[in-house]
C-alpha cells in the first residue's frame, strides 16, 4: 500500500458526512462521530428539510453502508470517497489513512465484504487470489484474525483451520474453486458448494440444486405494478418521508387511472413531496418509456428518471434507492432491444421471483418467450446445466447461456456475444437464480441511444478559493489510492485472462479427456511467478510476431515460476503463447499427436516444429530462421496421413473442411462431446449431441455454392454423403443404445444412417480430408 504514517491528527484534511440506514444504528454513528472528531475530521450535518447533504463540493468522505442515497453519482462525479463505517476503524488499527478502495459500498466490488486470509496454497495461487480480492474491494490478511471472513484452503489440516474451529469463529473456510468460480461468472456466489468440512462440489451428487432465496428481486421484478395503490390507511403511507422536498411529474405515457394517481398523489404529500405539472421544474420523473420530448428533457437536465415500479418500491420500503440499481425500475425501451425481436427463447431451472424476472426481461427485451422449448428456439437460458431442456438444447445446437446475457443486452441496450465465457459459466452445484437482479443499468449506451446530448464544450466547475486548501489535501489521498491500487489491478486483470484461471492447488477437475486428446503440459491452468514483472519491461515489449501453442510437452509441470520465465523471455522477441488454436502460427510438439491442441490447430495450417525449436529459442534468445517442419514418419505411418500435405490442404480449406456438414456425436464419448465439438466447428462443421430423442429432424449436408470455399470441396468425401447422416460415438453399452433409435429417425427421413468411431473425425481433421471408410464404421 502507498498509505504512510501522519504525523499530525489521523483524520486531518477529511470532511465527512454519514448517510443514515438501518443497518447503521444510532449507538454506531455516534460513535463515528466521536472518533473522526477527535481525529481532526469536520463533520457536514445533512440538511434537515431534504436529508442531502449540505455544501457537498467541501466533502472529501461519505460514510455509507450503501450506494443507494439520492447524491451517490454527484459524489463519484467530484471524486469524493464513499466509504463503509470499517474504513475508520481500519484507519485507528493501522495508525494512518488507509486506501479507501477495500471499503466501498459499491456492489460491483463483490468481494468488498470478504476478508480472506490462504492457508496451504502454493505461493502462485494465494498472490493471484489475493490481486483479485484486492481489486474487487475486498481485503487480504496474513494473519488470522477476528476479522477474517473465510480461508480458502485446499484442506482444514493447518493452523489458520485449527483456530476458526477451537475458537468458534465465524469464519467461512472454502476451496480456491470458489474463488474462481466468482472471477469467471463476475458475480459473488454462495459458498455453499464449496464449504468445509464437506464441499458438495467433491462429492458425487446427482440431487436437483435448490433455488436459493432472491430478496435482491424484492420490487423489482416487473416494470408493471400492481392495479391498485397501496391500502388506505396503511402504516407505509402514514408515515412516508423517503422522498422529501422532492418535485415529482408524472409522464402521459404511464397507463394509469385517475384514481390511482390521486392516490399516489395524496400519499407522496403526505411525506414532503409534491406533484408538479412541468417536467422542467421537477426533480423526479416518472414514465413508462424512454421516449418523448418530456423524457428527453428531463434525462438531458440530469433529473432522477424512474417509472412507477420504483416509486411504487419506494413508496412500499419508505426508503430510496437509485432506480438506476434495477434493470426494471428506469422505463423501457420502446421498441425492446434491436435484433431481440427475432430470437425465441425458453427458461430452464429458474424459480419463484428469478424466474418471473427473467421472463419479464425476455419480454421487454422484444423476443417471443416459450413455455415449452422446440427445435425453432434460438436461445435457452438455464441457472445451470442439468436437466431436460439442457440436454435437448445441446442435440438441438439451441444457444445455451445464463441470465447475465440477457441481463448486460438490455443493460447495454444491444445484444452481447454469446460467446462471452461469463455467459457460458454454470458453477457446479450452484442455481444461478441466487445473481438475478444485480446488473445495473449502463447509463452511457441508454445516453448514447435515447437521449444523446447536443455536442458543446463542457462547463467546469470553478472551486472558490477557501475551498483550494481542502481540494489539496483531498487530492493526495486520492493519489496515493490510485497508486495502491495499480499493482493489484493489473494482478487480477492477468489473472482472470488466463485461460485455466486461479490455479486449484493440483486438484483434478472432473471429467478428465481421453489421454489420447489431453495435453501433458500446465499450461491449461496457467502460472503465476511470486514476482511482478517492471514496468519498464512491459512497457518495451515488441509487438507479437507470432502465436504459439505448445502441445504434448511437460517442461513446465510443476513449475510455474519456470514457466513464467520461459513466457517472458519468447515475449521479448516476439512470441506470444496462446492457448486458442484459431490463432496459432507455430505449433510445438515433439511427435505428431492426437490431443486436442493439435488436431484442433492442424485447421489452420500452422508452422508446425519439434520441441528442439522452443528449446533453442529460450538457450539463444531469438528465434531461428526457417526452422524445418515436424518429421515424425512412424507417426505418419501409423495415423495414416502425411503432414506436409495435410497442411497444405487446411490452407486449402481454410476452417471448412466439414463446412455444410451437421455430426452428431454421443454424450459419453471418451474425451467428452465438447472437445468434438470444438474439433468439428474450428473446422466449419456443426456438432449436435445425440441422446436417444425422437422427433428430431436431422440436418442435411448442404451442397457447396460459395465460390469464396476455394478448391477444399474435393476434400470433401463422396457425393452419396448428401444422403448421410453421421454419428460419431464410442463402443461401449450405453452408446450402442442409442445406434438403433438413429437409424430409425434417418429412415423416417429417407436418410443413411452411418455409426462411426471417434477416428473418423479426429483422422478427418489431422488430414484434413474426409475419407468414406468402412474401417471406421461401427454399425456393419
């Protein structure tokens, strides 16, 4: 940290205010007062008539346990710190003014409640888990302390364990699997799964997971509200006073009675409010949609813009919150999110609230919502992976995502790639359905789209001159905050790109590959060296000559810090190692092989090189010149192709050798249906997941009509493959099974049916040619 020690008052130079909330009672706030008055601070009383905070441009600091009070972005506008009640208490421990980072209320700092301490870990993944907790508002500790809110820890036999359990603290202690699961989803997920003493996720279970309970949905999960107002008398309106001295108009778009407004009306005077009849002189708006010359306005003028769902929420909790925290508290786009209006979509494994949610989100967004889900679907979205919808998305080749596609689509008012890993993420034995409703709205793309602002210099606020000595002194915590926090942002930013994310401490994962299509190397998981890279060397770095993948090579197992070494010295001369085989120019590997790496590469016809190329790389420090091609005649032989060749035919092919083709493949076949998966599509090809269901209406191999495919079609087998239909599976019982149920919905279709190995695809794609052969066929 950059904080260092003051020689005068601990709090001198902050002005403060403190935003009063249930879970910040009197006893406490009083005794903040206390402190920070000792400490030198000047206290900004919040004005009687409003609750605002008085001569808000002189606060450094506002102590909140939230963000929702009405003068949150006006705050993060002038740069003044919000901070929890810990950030004091942390400042009296450490004799000094500590990084108000690890303290903010944001809820987009997910882990700003977790003080987390490693226990056991290897150096790599405990430094890597902690960069992340660090720039997600959270705060690592060495020590175990009282204050510690979970150990991440690959077993409970260490000291830290021992403490929590004699002691009965209250302390969460969980895999490193958690942690990870959080960086790749972005969002904070029970621990549940993942808690000692006995984490569900180790052991086999094949029970539905349950729905944990959504209060964050609480208001907020339909933009619609109810017919009627709430019941008069009633305490809620007896006693409202969340909205005080503010002026509220009421759009024409909102299609409500006469009644219900004078409703509304009589209730909103009641504490302090006031309806107006001109929306320039209001300070709340209230609408339907985000159109109209009124909503323009208003939107433009910087006013509060919310519909009636918030106010009727607001009015219910007698609290504010921001109407900007809930997709569905800010009116809607008119007209959904364009391209939404030609989707289908189903919903899977989400209940109560989440579930309504979610339809609701479906709806506004502009696509057809389907109770049932059928083969013209487009999109399935599931809290998590099992079920039958699920496994009929992946015969039917349906979208399969969670919540957080549709949610950031309609944040960001346009559709965002399915191909997002956030989007694709299913924590194991976790429902989704417990992160519905924490996306906020994106104000900059809802500006953008509705209601653009007329380009013109912008005005700059001009501090007064007493003012200039506080400004000063509230800049240099400033500072040394961005300063602090530079390190452990770039830690985590290169933590959640690596490909295997944080390291899990040598634990296998389930469902190992078939050896024959893993790997032997780390590189999966990625490494992490105990020390930072200079910045200076970052900073000289050469632009990437060239991507490459490294296969079948274990130089690096169990040595991360060799491996990081090995990484920086081929990035300095141009080399960048990727884990991505679309992008690979050299592909290194010591014979030729059958992993996934290397057959998913061969598509697009990379350098391929011995070993003996990286090793005279890393001892010269340069690349050699015109290195020769991969010689490995007996593994020519015995794979039945030449590499020479191959190659050129995948620069003929150009990632379409299966293009027009659909395959399916069985669920159990060895090495997993993703890894074909991947082969078949890297290769223009679809793969569908076969399971048994009838029904079905399979896709024919479509004739070759784009004069851009070049001359790879005669590497496309035989004409009579039109009339086939290929399944690709294993041999053992349970994918026999399902051979006769193919075969018979492929003559229901006037189609061949032909069952084939494993070999034919993976030979396919080294070959880079389909060939017809009886060889591989399972069903003669």
């Amino acid at each position: 940290m950059a904080d260092e020690a003051v020689t005068g008052p601990l709090f001198d130079g902050v002005v403060f205010s403190i935003i009063p909330s249930d879970d910040l009672p009197e006893e406490r706030t009083n005794t903040l007062l206390t402190t920070l008055d000792n400490g030198g601070a000047t206290f900004r009383a919040l004005r009687d008539h409003d609750r605002s905070i008085d001569d808000i441009e002189t606060i450094t600091h506002v102590i909140s346990t939230h963000v929702d009070f009405p003068q949150y972005s006006r705050c993060l506008d002038l740069g003044i710190f919000i901070v929890k009640p810990s950030w004091v208490r942390d400042c009296l421990q450490r004799g000094r003014q500590t990084s108000p980072r690890q303290h903010s209320p944001d809820p987009s700092q997910y882990f700003q409640d977790v003080v987390l301490c490693c226990a056991d870990l290897p150096e790599g993944d405990a430094e890597a888990i902690k960069a992340g907790v660090i720039a997600l508002g959270g705060q690592p500790s060495k020590g175990m302390t009282k204050l510690v809110t979970h150990i991440v820890t690959m077993s409970t036999d260490n000291s830290k364990c021992k403490i929590v359990e004699e002691k009965g603290l209250k302390c969460k202690i969980v895999l490193p699997h958690w942690f990870d699961a959080c960086i790749r989803l972005g969002k904070k997920i029970s621990e549940k799964p993942y808690q000692f003493p006995e984490p569900e996720i180790l052991r086999r279970n094949n029970a539905s997971v349950r729905p944990s309970p959504t209060p964050q949905l609480t208001g907020a999960v339909s933009a619609t509200i109810p017919t009627s107002p709430p019941p008069s008398p009633s305490k809620s309106r007896k006693t409202f006073n969340a909205l005080p001295c503010k002026k509220i108009y009421f759009s024409d778009d909102l299609d409500i009675s006469e009644h219900f407004i004078e409703a509304l009306t009589a209730t909103l005077r009641v504490g302090g409010a006031s309806i107006v009849n001109n929306v320039e002189q209001c300070d709340i708006y209230i609408g339907s949609f985000r159109a109209g010359k009124e909503y323009v306005l208003a939107s433009q003028a910087g006013k509060e813009v919310a519909n009636l769902a918030w106010l009727y929420h607001v009015i219910q909790r007698n609290k504010y919150t921001s109407p900007l925290r809930k997709l569905l508290h800010y009116p809607l786009p008119p007209r959904g999110i364009p391209g939404f209006e030609n989707m289908r979509i189903s919903l899977s494994n989400y209940s109560g609230e989440a579930r309504l949610y979610v339809e609701n989100l479906i709806k506004y967004s502009g696509a057809e919502y389907t109770k049932t889900m059928k083969q013209d679907n487009t999109h399935l979205i599931t809290a998590h992976r099992s079920g039958e919808k699920c496994e009929a998305a992946q015969e039917w080749n349906i979208q399969v995502v969670n919540h957080l596609w549709l949610e950031e689509s309609f944040a960001k008012c346009v559709i965002q790639a399915t191909s997002n890993p956030r989007y694709i993420q299913f924590p194991t034995r976790t429902n989704l359905g417990e992160v519905t409703g924490q996306t906020s709205l994106d104000m900059k793309s809802v500006e953008r789209i509705f209601f653009p602002r007329p380009k013109s210099p912008r005005k700059v606020l001009v501090p007064q001159k007493n003012k200039a000595t506080l400004s000063a002194s509230a800049t240099k915590p400033a500072r040394e905050c961005l300063y602090s926090a530079a390190a452990d942002i770039a830690a985590y930013q290169k933590e959640t790109k690596r490909k295997g994310g944080v390291l899990y401490g040598g634990l296998r994962a389930s469902g190992a590959l078939d050896p024959d299509l893993s790997d032997g190397e780390t590189q999966q998981a990625g490494a992490k060296s105990s020390k930072r890279p200079k910045t200076t060397n970052t900073a000289a770095l050469p632009p990437v000559k060239y991507r490459m993948m490294v296969t079948g090579d274990d130089r690096w197992q169990h040595n991360s810090s060799k491996e990081s070494r090995d990484k920086t010295a081929l990035r300095q001369f141009g080399i960048l190692l990727t884990q991505d085989p679309k992008e690979v120019d050299i592909l290194v590997a010591p014979k030729l092989l059958r992993t996934k790496k290397f057959v998913c590469a061969i598509a697009g016809s990379p350098l391929v090189v011995h070993t003996s190329f990286l090793d005279a790389a890393l001892d010269e420090k340069r690349l050699i010149e015109n290195p020769p091609m991969l010689k490995d005649r007996d593994g020519e032989e015995r794979l039945g192709f030449k590499l020479a060749e191959s190659l050129d035919r995948a620069k003929q092919n150009q990632h379409k050798l299966f293009a027009g083709w659909s395959i399916y493949v069985t669920k159990d076949i060895k090495g997993g249906f993703d890894t074909y998966k991947d082969i078949i599509t890297l290769n223009g090809g679809v793969a569908l997941m076969w399971q048994g269901r009838t029904g079905m209406s399979f896709a024919r191999r479509r004739p070759r009509t784009d004069a851009a495919a070049g001359a790879e079609s005669h590497n496309q087998s035989q004409d009579d493959d039109f009339d086939c239909v290929y399944l690709v599976s294993g041999e053992s019982a349970v994918e026999a099974k399902l051979w006769p149920t193919f075969r018979k919905e492929a003559e229901k279709q006037d189609l061949e049916a032909r069952v084939v190995t494993s070999d034919w695809v993976l030979n396919a794609a080294l070959s880079q040619e389909i060939v017809s052969r009886d060889k591989y066929r399972l069903d003669k």
